[in-house]
C-alpha cells in the first residue's frame, strides 16, 4: 500500500469517521439481484454497509460443542446446524445476530450438489436469509477438506455491530 493511502486512512481514522453508531443510523442495503443476472433465490448478489457502520469479520463457526466435541459426525445437516448455534454464540458475545449478517462463506465437505442443496436449506432456515431489507450474500463452496478430522462444515461471517 502507497503511504499516500496509508495516510488517507489515518486521516479518516483521526477525524473520527470509524465511531460507533447508534442502530437506527446503520443503514444495510442489500441489493436482491443485479441487473441482466439471474435473481437468486436465498441470497444477495450484493450487501452495502453504510461508511462509519462497525463491522466484525468472523472467523470460521465450525461444528464443535463446548467441550470441543465434533457434533454431528457424517452429518453434513446435523453440522450445519451446530456451525449456525456456534456463529450465533460468536454474535451475540459481540452484541450483533443473524439478523446483521451481511455476508457469509459456507464450506462443505463434499462435491455432491444434493448434500450442499441440504446444507443451504438449514442455512436459509436459520435466519440469515430472511433478514430485513433481504437476504444477506453468500457463497457456497464444496471443498475437498476443512481443519477438523470429521468436520464437513464452517461458515465465515461478516456482520454488522450496532451500537
């Protein structure tokens, strides 16, 4: 990065543009579908957060319980479903939900379009993709592997923190 842009940013920073702001001032656009695309049906082709809104950048919820115990093994839904109460704990301790979510990445463990259509289902049921203004953007990615022996899922968040 040139230090004119590190300076640009300093200077925002200094003049107080990254300040927290009362809810009702966050403003989430989500657009539904961009123009000559095909609508999607449970996602955002786009998600815009107005300038000076906090955001947090979740790292991966994955399938553990407290204990650090793999729930759900070869369950690729029963996983989803601990991954979603995991990333709701990770919200709520940050003081934002579901509801705030402007983009995910959901990792699954397979190449099977019909396990991944499963997957998403549980991911559409939870919340996320009803929340107001639309639902949020996604993608979804069938991989080959993730950092757990036995995990099949984990869904990387970005979301909005109110005030």
């Amino acid at each position: 990065m040139s230090a004119a842009a590190l300076s640009s940013i300093r200077t925002v920073a200094a003049r107080g543009h990254l300040a927290r702001v009362p809810l009702e001032a966050v403003i989430i656009q989500r657009k539904v579908a961009a123009a000559g695309l095909l609508k999607p049906p449970t996602y955002s082709h786009a998600s815009i957060v107005e300038a000076g809104t906090r955001l947090a950048f979740l790292a991966g919820s994955v399938p553990l319980d407290a204990d650090g115990q793999l729930v759900g093994p070869d369950d690729p839904v029963r996983q989803t479903e601990q991954v979603l109460a995991n990333l709701e704990a990770q919200l709520r301790d940050i003081g934002s939900d579901l509801s705030q979510v402007v983009y995910t990445d959901v990792y699954v463990v397979s190449g099977d379009p019909a396990v991944l259509a499963d997957v998403w289902r549980v991911v559409e049921a939870s919340g996320l993709s009803r929340a107001e203004g639309g639902p949020h953007s996604s993608t979804l990615l069938g991989v080959a592997s993730l950092g757990y022996r036995g995990q099949l899922v984990e869904i990387t968040a970005t979301a909005v923190v109110p005030e």
